[in-house]
C-alpha cells in the first residue's frame, strides 16, 4: 500500500480540535460521504487531500440534539439515522429525510457535513432552510451564530474561518403544531442518487386565512432560493388559495428561477418540475 | 496506528489514516467478501457493520474506526442469522451473480435487526441502498420475508 505522509488528528475533546484549528489550516472530515468521493484516490492510496486531516464524527460535544425554550439544537456531527430516531426533531423533518440517500449513507453523513459541503442540490439544506435554521461556530477565541442563508456562499463555499468549526445547527422557534410541509426529491432513483431538483414548502393557515408561507429550492442555482418577498404575498390570501392567486405566485418564481444544464439534468427540466412542484404544492385544499 | 474490532478480534493497522476502509479490508486484511461496485456510495455491495449499523465501506477513511466494531460478510457469515438468510435466498431464486450479495446480505441483517418483523415497504427501503441489476429486486425482498417469518425470534 502507498502511504504518504499526510497528518491526521482524531482529538479526544473538543477543545483539542478547536486548538488543532489554530494552529495549522486542517480539513476536516464528518461522515466523509461526500468527501471520500470528491479526494477519491486509485484503489488502496489514501485520498488526495493536500492539507492535514482532523477526524470530527466521534466528538461527543457535536452529537447532542437538545431544546432551549422552543429552539432545537442539533449537534454538528449528528447523523441522518441519529436524527430521525430523535423525539426532539419535529416529524416533518423526519419524514422528508427518510427521502434522502438510504440507510447506509444516513448511517455515516452528518447535517454539519451537508451544510459545510454546501452543494447547490444538498438534501437537507432547503428543509434547513424552511426552519430558518441558524448555524453556531467555535474557534479557539469565541463563538458565533450565522442564518444559514449568510453561511452558505455559493457551490463548496461557506462562511467559515480556518479555526472555525460548526458546533450546532439551531432551529429556531419550533411551533408545538407543525405546519402543511412537503418536501420533494427528484433524482434517477428513489435512494442514494443527487438531487435534479428538490422543493419544499411549508403552509400554516387559521379560519381560512394564510398566516405563514415558506418555499425553498434546491438544485435551481448556485444556493438554495428563498423568496421573501414572494412569500409574503401569501400571508392573508384566503385559503384554499384561488387559481389567480397560485397563477402570481408561479410566474414570480417563474422568472426568479435560473436553473442550469449540466450532466445531470437540462434547466429547462428543472424549471418545468420546479414550478409544477410548487404550483402542487399551493393547490392544497385542506 | 489505528485499533478496531474486525469480526471479532482485535486488530491494528498502521495505514494512512485517509485510506478507505474496503481497501484496508480487502488488501491488508484479505477479506474479499465486500466488493467494491461505484466507488461512490451509490451501490451498496461494499456494506459492512460498523457498530451495528450499515454503512458503505467504500466511503469510510480508516481514521474514523478507532475503536469501532467492523463486521463484514466474512464474519457474519459464521451466525446463524447468514444461515437462515442464506437459506432463504437459495430458496427464493435470490441471488444470480452474486456480486450485490455481500452487501445484500449485510443490508438485509442491518434491516432484521432493528426491525425483525418488516412489511414489504420497509424491506424495500432496508435494502434501498444496495443495487442489484439481475434480479429486479423481487426475489430478494421475498428472500428477506421468508428469512423474517422462518427466523421469528433469531433477531
């Protein structure tokens, strides 16, 4: 076997690791599902990372999943698997990750590695970003939260300092009755294949009025879309939504959305099943 | 050094911690029941136990496994669990290559383990990970019901 020298750390705290970060550039590993793939070498060579490695997934500070008042936190580290056998986590997310991958892969992939690894079709990141959900760093120096919105740059790119490393994922003011959530995948297999084009959305109504309405997109641009603006448009609107109204909502996505070709699937696909997701999805009646 | 329990025994490599554990397992410890189909995650016939739990082998860098319990087909072919599986399998015409197996049957115990009664549906979710391109799946979700109502109480 080829062995080359490359450092590697699996710190027994924390605290270690915060200190490793400080003082060389590390990458770290969670799952490594994603990554494995990416720094993938010929058979038997260790993978191709060109900085020293510090090994994450065992730390027990970035497995918890508790609740402050009505936010959930969700350690870093936590798998899919951990996650969906957890009470805290609301069943609308539960049920929308039983669509992601398949047990294997939900097994070993991290909700810190799928937002960290920041692709324009990662699985959790518009169900995240239904939940608003805020992402909390530490350094050896400190701490610090971002919206998931600021952390998340573009493909591969996030916020995130050398020395940081992203202890928790909140979600922020979980209501006690979930609201209408749907969320949906479309990949060439049902299991284990990346997302073409993903959509979810969440609907609260009361007396037959719209009181909150999020969309988001995945896999139609560079991050995931989130339109407030248009999702304002729909707070007050009587529900059951009317056909001119659901007509508005679709031509403003209609033009906000640029999906593009590549060797998965052709923007004009990804468009047409975007807007058909969403126009679905408004058309609930109860 | 990195120390792990493989089938049982106590083990150490001193591989480099990013190396993947199908080729540590294959190459270094000669167990040749995992395979390696995609490479990528997507196929399943590298799946192994890791603490109990299935996971692609192929997607697993050494260096995460200090300590852990890997089984692999090898070892968890000396149970009576394979015994009965294997039985169903003959029995239910599930196997033609035979190169998803390992993994099939890996996925299969991870999935009688944790839920030792499944419907149909959650036995197709159970071995959604793992591709077969021979049999069209049939035979080997018929396999696993049988191996679940003739093992009732085996897991």
């Amino acid at each position: 076997m080829v062995t080359k020298a490359i450092a590697s750390y699996r710190m027994k705290s924390l605290d270690e690791t915060l200190s490793q970060l400080s003082k060389e550039d590390c990458q770290l590993i969670a799952g490594g599902t994603d990554l494995m793939v990416q720094r993938k070498s010929p058979r038997g060579a260790p993978g191709r990372f060109d900085k020293p490695v510090v090994f994450i997934d065992h730390l027990k500070e970035l497995k918890q999943i508790y609740r402050v008042n009505q936010d959930i936190h969700i350690g870093a580290c936590c798998t899919y698997s951990e996650m969906m056998e957890h009470h805290l986590i609301p069943n609308i997310l539960k049920k929308a990750m039983k669509e992601i991958a398949a047990p294997a892969i939900r097994n070993r992939g991290t909700i810190g590695g799928n937002i960290c690894n920041a692709s324009p079709a990662g699985d959790t990141l518009p169900l995240l970003y239904i939940f608003n959900a805020k992402i909390r760093l530490r350094s050896a120096k400190g701490e610090r939260a971002a919206e998931i919105r600021d952390f998340i740059q573009g493909p591969r790119k996030v916020d995130r300092l050398k020395d940081e490393l992203v202890t928790e994922i909140i979600l922020p003011e979980v209501p006690e009755v979930q609201p209408y959530f749907v969320f949906e995948k479309v990949a060439n297999r049902r299991a284990d294949a990346i997302t073409k084009i993903s959509f979810a959305g969440s609907m609260r109504w009361d007396e037959g009025r719209i009181q909150d309405a999020r969309l988001a997109f995945g896999a139609v641009g560079p991050t995931i879309v989130r339109a407030a603006d248009i999702e304002q448009k729909l707070v007050g609107q009587a529900f059951p939504l009317n056909d001119k109204v659901i007509d508005g909502i679709v031509a403003e996505f209609e033009s906000l959305l640029k999906p593009i070709d590549d060797h998965r699937s052709t923007g004009v696909y990804r468009k047409t099943v975007a807007l058909n997701l969403l126009r679905h999805f408004l058309e609930v009646r109860a | 050094m990195i120390k792990f329990i493989l089938n049982g025994k106590e083990v150490e490599t001193v591989a480099p911690a990013t190396v993947r554990l199908i080729d540590l397992l294959r190459d270094d410890f000669q167990l040749i029941g995992p395979k390696e189909g995609c490479g990528d995650g997507e196929c399943g016939t590298c799946s192994v136990l890791v603490n109990q739990l299935v996971q692609n082998s192929c997607l697993i860098p050494i260096g995460a496994i200090e300590g852990a319990e890997i089984i692999t087909i090898d070892g968890y072919c000396n149970t009576e669990q394979f015994q009965l599986l294997s039985e169903c399998y003959s029995e239910a015409g599930a196997v033609q290559c035979g190169y998803c197996i390992p993994g099939m049957i890996m996925a299969s115990e991870a999935l009688l383990s944790q839920n030792p009664h499944p419907t149909e549906e959650e036995i197709r979710e159970g071995i959604s990970g793992n591709l077969c391109r021979c049999t069209g799946y049939n035979m080997i979700v018929d396999a696993i019901d049988l191996a679940a109502k003739k093992g009732d109480g085996l897991w």
